[in-house]
C-alpha cells in the first residue's frame, strides 16, 4: 500500500466509518477490514492518528484499528503478520513525540504502545524505556504528562508477563529505572504538596496527576520487580515514606473543597498508597514483615481512634480494614503448632503480632466495630422506610466484602474475633448482658446498639458455642422481644429472627421447634416488609438445618405457605422475588408431598410471574427452581401443570433461543423431573425431545442429564418414542462417540443398552450402524474396563434376544475384516472370555454366560474352535454344567 496515494482513501473510508448512516457505515467497516492484512496499512493509520488537524473521531478510530491490528498481526508466527521494515518504521513513530492534546487518544495510543512492548521489549524495541525516562523529565507539562501515562502502561503490561525468562527481563529493568522512579515521584509529590500549601489548586491538580502516574509505575515495580525486596534499601525506604506521605495526604483533605477535581484526585492518590501496601503483603507477605507494626498502628489509629476523625473516607476504612484483616489472617504470619517446625520469619512476624494486638487494643478495636461500625445509618434507616426491598438486597451483602463498608467491617469482625476468641469472648459478653431487659421505645441508640451488639452475637456463633446458652436465651429474652410489635422496635425484632437463624445450626434444641415456628408465623405477619423478608430467610435456614422434623412443622405449614406466599405477590424487585420464591423451593422439597393441598395458588401464579419476568432470566432460573421441587411433590398430579410447564421446559432447553444460556441447566433437571413423575408419555411431552439433537451437539457438562433424560423416555414408552427419535438418536450418537470421554461413551452405550432392553426386535435394528464398532471394540480388545463391560452388555442382549440380527451382524463384519465367519466368531468368544473380569455387575455376567451358553450348538463340528484351547476349555465347562461364569 502506497502511503502518499493511499493516506487520501484511507482517510476517506475512515470517515465514511465514523457515519451514522448504516448504509455508509457497513461498505466502509468491510472495506477497512479488507485493508487490515495489506502492507503499509497501520503506517497510514499512524499518519492519520498522529495529524492533530483531522476530526478527532475520525483519529480515534484510526487509533483503535490500529491497536486491534497489534493484537492480530504484530507477533511473527500470525497470518498475514507485518513486515519486520514496517514493524520498525512503526516503532519509531510511536515515540517520535508525545504531545496528543485530546486524553482519550492519549490513552489508547499508551495502550497500544504497552502492547508492542509486551511483544518487543526490550530485544526489539532497546529504545522504549530510555526515550520515555528523558521524555518525563521535559518541562513542557502535556509532553510530560503523555510520556509518563505511556510509562505507566508499559510498566504495567511488562509487569503482568509470567514466563521465567520475561520475570528476569522485568527484574533487570526494575534494578534500572527504579532509583530514577522514587525520585520522579518525590518531585511531583512535593511540588503538589507546595502548591497546596500556597493555594494554588488548579496548578495542585496537574501535579497530583502526575503524582498517581508515577506512583501507579512505583507500585508495578515494587510489586513485582524484585524476587526479595527486603534486602533492597529503596524499596523499603519507599514503603516507609508511603505512611509518611499517606498522612500528609489526608492532612491535606481537610483544606481541599468536597467538590473541587482535586479532591477526587487526592481520593484516588490515597486509596492507591494503599493498594501498593496490599499488593507488597499479598506478593511478598515475609518482605512485609518489617512493614507490620507500622501498617497496623496506622491504620488501627486512624480507623479505629479519634486520629481519623475528619479526615478519613469510607473506601480509604476499607482499605485500612482489609490491610488489618491480611495481615490477622495471613497463613505465612501463622506458627505450626509444633514450633520447631515454623520458620525464623514466621515467629518474628507472629511476635510482632501477638504484641501489637493486646487485651486494650483488640478490646477497643471489637467495641468500635461493634458499637460503631456495625450501627446502622441514617442513610440506611431512610432506605428502610422508602425503598425496603434494596435495603434487604444492601443488606445481604450485594457487594464484595473487599469494597463495601458494611460487609467489609463484618469479616473483619469475625476473622479478629476467631484469631483471639478467647479474649474477646468475654468482651462481647458482657456488651450482651449489659443489654439484657426492656428498651426504651424513645431512645434510637440504645435500640441501634442492641441491633449491632445482637449482630456480633450471630456473626460469632460458632466462636460461642461453648459461652452462651442460647435455648435459655431464646425463651428467657429473645421470644418476649419478638413479641414486642412496637414501630420504633422493628430493627430488633428483624435482628432477632435473623440472630436466631445464624445460631439455628450450631446450638438449638429440637423440642423448641415449635416455639420458633409460631414465632416466625406471627413475623411473616409483621407490618414491616423487612421483617418479614428476613423472617422468611429465618425459615429457610430452620428447614435446611439436618436437624428439622417434617412432623413438628406441618401443623404450621399451611399458614406459613400461604404468608408466603402473599409475601411473594406484595415484593416487586427481581432479586427480593428470588429470595422468596428460593424459601418457598426450599419449604416444597423439604415436606415433599405434604405440600400437595396447598399449592393451588403457588400452581396459577406461577404462570404469570413468568410472563412478568421475560428480561430476568435470574428470576427465571429461580422459578424452575420452584417447579423441580413442585413436580417432585405433585408427583404424577404434576401432569396437570404441564400446559405451563411443557412450553417453559421448552423454552428452557432451546438452545436457538437467548435465553438457553441461563436457563439450560435447571431446564434440564425440570425435563428430568418432570419425566421421572410422569404416567404415560403425552405427545406434548414427546415432541419436546425436539430440542435434544441440538443439546448433544453442544457436547456441554449438562450431557450427563441429557443421557438420564434419554434413557427416562426408553423406559416411559420406547416404541411411540424410538419411532420418532431413534434415527436421529442413532445419528447424535455417532457424532458424539468421535469425540468424547471415556465417560461420555458409557453413557451413550449403557442408552443404546436400555434400548435393547426395552425393544429387543426393533432396538437393534435401530442402532444399527452403531454395532460394528461394538463388535470392533472387543475383538480389538477395548483397553478401559468399563467401556468393555458395556460393549459385551449390549452384544450380549443381541446374540441372546435377537439371533437373526446378530447372524447378520457376524456376516457384515467377516465381510468388512476379510475373514471367515467360524473364524470372527472364535476371536470374538475368545475375547469376549478374556475379559470376563471386566464385567463386574451381575445382571451383566449372567447375561454374558447366557449369551455365550446360546453359541453352544454353533461350537460343536467348528475347526475355529477345535483349534482354540481357550474355547475348547468354555465348551467342556458348559457342557457339564459349570456356571462359573457368573459367579
């Protein structure tokens, strides 16, 4: 490609493809993509992305074209790969300059540069990292802001390398750029920090970008460019003015406007000093060791004492909480319980621990997480009351533990609580006693420590096991405050039910069953929608646990049903709908058909609920759910569901329909199920089978159900199905046995077995081309035992129920093998006696001697056998009766 006279078409068709106009759009992408593998292609896209004069949409796609190409084309070994000359031309031009004014250009120009560099730094490419080091250190701001962003994108690809010989590469060019890294970072972090002091915010804000810049290089290098980074003074000089610098920083925060750019800025810069500690004790958690007491005094201090007040944030708490929670927990700061055993670095980081965290500290951390951390806010209070349904959703945990406040502070609470139960147990103790008795309806603090002091209790059950009586509990105090029907009450009657269902399988006695269950019907009548919800939550872990009695809980099973229910209809959201829709699931498999008198309303609801949630595909899922366990209930009366349930097991396992992709798995189960309680083969339930070629070529983890769905068919009514299916079966079969597990083929044989089974006239003719590659596999002498066993199954059945076909079969196959029918047959005996031990079922031996006693008449006057001491020896046993080979 010619760049002079080809730049102006490029251009153009560029142009054409940044239209609207799909008629305009379509020729121009086809023809850009025509252009992709033509020589000189990405010099002319380079051209263009590096004219600042051109439309900016017109270079930004010129720039991603190009980026996609690298992806496709850079490396030698691709088809239609660039030319070593183009290649070369094309580095150069890269990093001829850096000064592309519009950001998001910018950035994907970095991108692409960090991608050639994965492939050609250093060997290729020597002169990246040297001309982006003097290109950080020019005073014009945008070329240094340009050079340092692609800096950090190279380092960060480069980083990210895994082989042994990319590592030492890595290494190498840490050791080199490291030095020149902390002091480029020192300079623009002291010229932010000056320009705030003198109130120059705009100039502040360029600087603190560059700050993050070089402290996002900074963390990459220190992360992962050396094999021991404590033994590297830098590194750990940095590591320690990361505290420093962390504490000037959020000094800072409080003279920075709440909506000034800095501020994000500074926010992010913050949060960034903090991943770098995470990152260095994730990947160098002994390295860290010298880093401990330091990393725990700061953040203890600022998270958990006066020192953080007004300055903190909630993401810069997660982030001091989860650096406390990894170094509690973290396995290499553990002693072996035999001592001898742990290594010099394990014991000098367990000894920084075990002085750290006393009885004051660990006993002020636990009542500042509790009393609080673990309250709830007035944010969270005002979502209660106008939108109860995402409160529950937040209040299920949502969100990751390592991002979000609430469920961050909870898993710090337990891991802290089980590293040192034995001191806190008492701690929490006495928080819960000195709450004993009734609550002052007025005072919402004291109702709000009773809620997070009660939450503690359950997050820490299995620590208490052995601490508190909880059967004594329950009916002394517990009971009387779910009575309490107070508005102002309702956060501890929600805490109580959901306390109980946390302690429910670690310490509670069956006789007090029934006492829970008429309290958790009184709740799912409670005027508060989350008190309800959580109570149903509560009812789900009660019949989940392995200690629940059908007997004990159907006097309240109808109610309870029914509450339910009504609690499906009134909730809206998606998720809530789940909830409850898993909790009546959970309810309906537990009684199983107990349930049946009260499912009429459950049965026409259903339907709707399902049109209702055509784009929620998780909703779906959870009312297939639903249906399994309804089947399993309803038993053969399911039959009357299947106007609803036919089209849903349909839609459901169609794989030409979107939707498959959820639902495939529990539509699957819900065919089965629905087989399984099935009592007669309808045609509605046979033409659903429709769908299973397709499912067989999907060769999926669900293959297992689809064979189960399958054989439920043969043994519901082989002949009407055979009839319609049996070809295409035979030809999936076929298909699927060139390339499958050895697994995957015993299932196909042990169907093709059930078949003969069943249909033992038509079976083997309709699995026909099927058979010869049985005969094969054991005059081959098939090597995996199970495969073998099942071969001799199925042509057992044949020889035994059908001794017309297998005549015919023995005829084509000393036709294919070129050899005498006496003598295929011998081999076949032979074989077949070999491997007897192979046959491990019962049913399969003796059908294995049954079969072989049938050739009886045949082995007399045959020279095949005569020669053949080893069928010579069958003859003489089974003419004298011996049944040794079935036993």
């Amino acid at each position: 490609m010619d760049l002079n006279s080809a730049s102006t078409v490029v251009l153009q068709v560029l142009t054409q493809a940044t239209s609207q106009d799909t008629a305009v759009l379509k020729p121009a992408e086809e023809q850009l993509k025509q252009w992709e593998t033509q020589p000189g292609f990405y010099s002319v896209l380079l051209n263009i992305f590096t004219n600042h004069s051109l439309d900016v949409n017109v270079r930004w796609l010129a720039v991603l074209y190009f980026k996609n190409g690298i992806d496709r084309y850079w490396r030698r070994v691709a088809p239609h790969a660039l030319s070593e000359e183009e290649k070369t031309t094309l580095r150069a031009g890269l990093i001829t300059n850096f000064n592309e004014p519009v950001n998001q250009i910018a950035t994907q120009i970095s991108v692409l540069i960090a991608k050639v560099a994965r492939v050609d730094c250093p060997r290729q490419w020597p002169e990246l990292i040297p001309t982006l080091v003097e290109s950080v250190k020019v005073q014009d701001d945008l070329q240094q802001h340009r050079a340092l962003l692609t800096f950090y994108h190279v380092t960060k690809t480069l980083a990210s390398k895994r082989l042994a010989a990319d590592r030492k590469l890595f290494y190498d060019l840490t050791s080199s750029i490291y030095s020149f890294t902390c002091s480029l970072w020192n300079h623009h972090t002291d010229t932010f920090l000056q320009q705030i002091c003198a109130g120059d915010e705009a100039a502040a804000a360029n600087s603190l970008e560059r700050t993050l810049l070089s402290l996002k290089v900074l963390r990459k290098l220190t992360v992962h460019g050396f094999v021991e980074p404590h033994w590297n003074a830098e590194v750990m000089g940095f590591l320690h003015a990361v505290f420093e610098r962390l504490k000037q920083f959020l000094e800072c925060s409080r003279s920075i406007r709440a909506e000034s750019i800095c501020r994000d800025r500074l926010e992010k810069t913050i949060i960034l000093f903090t991943k770098v500690l995470l990152d260095f004790l994730d990947q160098h958690p002994f390295s860290f060791t010298a880093l401990i007491q330091r990393s725990l005094e700061f953040s203890v201090s600022y998270v958990f004492t006066e020192a953080g007040e007004g300055v903190v944030f909630e993401q810069f708490i997660v982030q001091c909480m989860n650096l406390i929670k990894m170094i509690v927990k973290n396995y290499a700061y553990k002693p072996s319980k035999n001592i001898e055993d742990s290594s010099p670095e394990t014991l000098e980081a367990h000894k920084i621990k075990t002085a750290f965290f006393t009885y004051p500290t660990l006993m002020e951390i636990c009542r500042r997480l509790v009393t609080h951390y673990f309250l709830l806010t007035k944010e969270e209070l005002t979502m209660w009351e106008e939108d109860p349904e995402s409160f529950t959703v937040e209040e299920t945990g949502g969100d990751s533990w390592k991002y979000s406040l609430r469920p961050c502070t909870e898993v710090l609470f337990i891991d802290i609580f089980h590293e040192y139960n034995q001191t806190l147990t008492p701690v929490l103790l006495e928080m819960v006693h000195s709450l004993q008795g009734s609550t002052n309806m007025e005072d919402t603090n004291a109702i709000l420590i009773k809620d997070a002091v009660y939450n503690a209790v359950g997050l820490a059950a299995y620590e208490l096991f052995d601490s508190v009586d909880f059967d004594q509990w329950f009916k002394n105090q517990l009971l009387a405050e779910l009575q309490v029907s107070h508005d102002r009450y309702k956060p501890i009657r929600r805490r109580v039910i959901w306390l109980i269902g946390q302690w429910i399988s670690v310490k509670f006695k069956s006789d007090l069953r029934p006492v829970l269950y008429e309290a958790i019907r009184n709740l799912l009548q409670d005027r508060d929608l989350v008190v309800r919800i959580e109570t149903a939550t509560t009812l789900k872990l009660t019949v989940d646990d392995f200690e629940f009695r059908t007997d004990q809980f159907l006097p309240y099973l109808e109610s309870m049903f029914t509450l339910l229910f009504q609690l499906l209809q009134e909730v809206t959201q998606c998720d809530t709908k789940m909830h409850v829709l898993h909790v009546l699931s959970c309810v309906i498999e537990r009684v199983n058909i107990q349930i049946r008198p009260y499912v009429g309303c459950l049965v026409q609801y259903l339907p709707l609920l399902w049109k209702q949630s055509e784009e929620h595909n998780m909703l779906r899922c959870a009312i297939l759910t639903t249906l399994i366990h309804l089947v399993q209930g309803l038993g053969a009366d399911s039959k009357n569901l299947y106007p609803f349930l036919l089209p849903v097991i349909q839609l459901s396992t169609d794989v030409s329909q979107p939707p498959h992709v959820y639902l495939l798995e529990d539509g699957l189960e819900l065919w089965l199920v629905t087989l399984e309680n099935s009592p007669c083969l309808t045609p509605e339930l046979l033409r659903i089978f429709q769908n299973m070629s397709a499912l067989l070529e999907l060769s999926s983890e669900n293959l297992k159900n689809c064979f189960k769905i399958i054989n439920a068919y043969i043994f519901l009514s082989s002949s009407e199905f055979l009839q319609m299916y049996a070809a295409d079966l035979c030809r999936s079969f076929c298909e699927l046995l060139k390339d499958i597990t050895t697994e995957g083929q015993v299932q196909v044989l042990k169907v093709v077995e059930n078949v003969l089974k069943v249909n033992p006239v038509l079976g083997p003719q309709m699995f026909q081309p099927l058979l010869p590659s049985v005969f094969r596999g054991i005059i081959d002498g098939e090597r995996y035992p199970v495969v073998m066993s099942t071969y001799l199954g199925i042509m057992g059945r044949v020889l035994l129920q059908n001794a017309r076909f297998f005549s015919l079969l023995l005829s084509q196959m000393a036709c294919e093998l070129g050899q005498e029918l006496d003598q295929i047959l011998g081999n076949m005996i032979e074989m077949w006696v070999d491997r007897m031990d192979n046959i491990t079922q019962p049913e399969r031996r003796k059908l294995s001697a049954l079969a072989l006693l049938s050739l009886l008449p045949s082995l007399n006057g045959t020279d095949k056998m005569a020669s053949c001491p080893r069928v010579s020896c069958i003859h003489g046993n089974l003419t004298s009766g011996t049944s040794f080979l079935v036993s």
